[in-house]
C-alpha cells in the first residue's frame, strides 16, 4: 500500500501574517477554497491575535465560518491565549494551534511571556475546551526549536522540556516549528528522536521554513525519523512578525511534487494547486511568491503515487 503524507497548508495564517497588504476577505474565502478543491484537508486559516498588531488576522472569524462549511476540510486557528481559543470555537474551528517559544526572547516577543507561563497559558486552554460540548481538537507547537533569530541556538533538552510541559497539560498534539528556518538535517534527527523519546506518539508534525534553503532536506530527515505530517505555504509565503529575519514556509507546490514523485500519496492535486497560486496573485497582487514547480511547470515525466 501506498504511504500516506498529510500536508497541512498554513498559508491563509503563517503565509498572510507579515504581507505587507491586507488580501480581501472575498478573495481569501476563494482561495480557501481553491486550496481545499486541490485536495488540501488541513488547513490553517487565520489566527485570533489582536488586529492592531496582525491587521492581516482581523477576518479571522468570517474566515473560520465559512471555511467550516467546505466538505471534508479540518479547519485549525492559530490562538495565543484563552480569549483567542474562545473565540475560535465561537468560531467553529475544528481545532486550535497554540504556539509555545522555546526561545525566551520569541515568547517574550510573540505572547509577552516566558515560556512556561505560555505552557501554563495551555493548560488552561486545554482545561477550558474540555468543558465545553463540541469536541475541538488542540495541538501546540514549540517554536524556535530548532534555533531563533533573538537568541540564538537552541539546546536540545530545553526543547524536550517545553514539550513534556504541553504534554502534560493535557494537548492532543505537540509539533516541533523551526520558525526562522535555521534547522539542518542533522538537527531535526536529533530533536525529533529526543521529544519522541519524551512524549511518544503525542509528537505529531513539522513546521518548516525554508531561510537557509533547507526546507526540503528537513523534510526528508523527518521522514526518515517516521513523521507523516508537516506544515506549508502555497508560494513559499509567511514568516513571524516577532522573529526577526523568519523568511517564508517551505513551498507547498514544491513539497507535493518531492512527495508523490517518492511514492508518498497526499492526495493533493498540482494542477490545482497552480490555479490557488493564480487565487493567491489576485488577492496579493505585489507580494513575492516562490516555488520551483511555478518556475518550472510540472515535468512530464511526473507520476503522482498510486
């Protein structure tokens, strides 16, 4: 049987937050739902932080309500703290991310916490949405785990901590984010074998930035460590407001054609993809977009997994 990867599109949050214009509500629920036509299933679509520091985030409910309604898609929102969970399941996400820095500079930055006060921030998220009727699924994810821009290299074991941390607070998922992309392969097998030797099966997927061009060699350190799940832009696009010098997530385009050309099924169609690409250029017509897939077409000697 064909392997199955799930590729998990974090364009509409990651991929928007430091565009420098804000792309229309319509045009964003269009690209959504190109994204979802071309087979995506994971997607996370906006993030429920303040508008005055992300302006890009501000129709992040619209956003989530009318994403639910697209067949057969899980639909995640970013939140930082309690009010941002609560308001995506007024919402009706489907699940919730909630970043963790292992970085004391970034969590300072990015939530104006330390990281354990943000672990415990967590905790209470997690106690909350265990009270209430519908099931909403949360996951968490170290970020800066792999090196930061503020401060530098990142020891393994104070990533392991910070994950033991969330595990312990109840998530459904821990994730590890290399947010400035400054990971090597190496790197990602060392991490990935220490946080699964801590928390088992609670470690779940890949949040990869391509800065140093290492995007897709991560990729495959990570399957070779048995992780099925990893995070991408369409265009290449995102980056974190608070991490000096996060350039974009790896390419989606890019990750799919790597994948199904390895007999790995995602179940992602490329053709559609270009036509999202096409989506995304209206709503964001002077932003960079990247991939070699768009520069290149898709070869004719693709065959995408069985």
């Amino acid at each position: 049987m064909t392997e199955t990867v799930v590729v998990r599109e974090v364009g509409p949050r990651d991929g928007l937050q430091i565009a420098k214009s804000i792309m229309p509500t319509e045009i964003k629920q269009r690209w959504i739902a190109a994204l979802a036509d071309a087979g995506l299933r994971e997607i996370e679509v906006g993030s429920f932080v303040p508008p005055k520091l992300v302006p890009q985030m501000a129709d992040t409910a619209a956003i989530v309500r009318s994403s639910i309604a697209l067949p057969g898609v899980h639909v995640t929102a970013l939140v930082p703290n309690l009010r941002g969970a609560q308001d995506a399941y007024a919402a009706g996400a489907h699940a919730v991310s909630i970043p963790v820095s292992v970085s004391e500079g970034h969590s300072r930055a990015n939530t104006n916490r330390t990281p354990f006060e943000q672990v415990a921030e967590v905790g209470r998220i997690v106690a909350w949405i265990r009270g209430q009727e519908r099931h909403v699924y949360v996951e968490a994810g170290c970020a800066t785990a792999f090196g930061c821009s503020i401060d530098g290299l990142i020891p393994t074991a104070a990533v392991v901590r910070v994950a033991e941390g969330l595990a312990a607070a109840g998530v459904d998922e821990v994730g590890l984010a290399d947010t400035v992309g400054y990971g090597h392969p190496d790197q990602i097998h060392e991490v990935v074998r220490a946080v699964r030797a801590a928390i088992g099966p609670k470690l779940g997927k890949l949040h990869l930035h391509d800065t140093m061009g290492l995007g897709l060699a991560n990729v495959l350190a990570g399957l070779e460590e048995g992780i099925r799940t990893f995070d991408s832009a369409l265009a290449g696009l995102g980056g974190c407001p608070f991490a000096p010098g996060a350039l974009g997530n790896i390419v989606t385009e890019d990750l799919v054609f790597m994948l199904e050309s390895m007999g790995y099924s995602t179940g992602i169609d490329l053709e559609k993809l270009v036509v999202a690409r096409a989506v995304l250029r209206e709503g964001l017509p002077n932003e960079p977009m990247y991939g070699q897939l768009a520069r290149a077409g898709i070869p004719k000697t693709f065959r995408p997994a069985a």
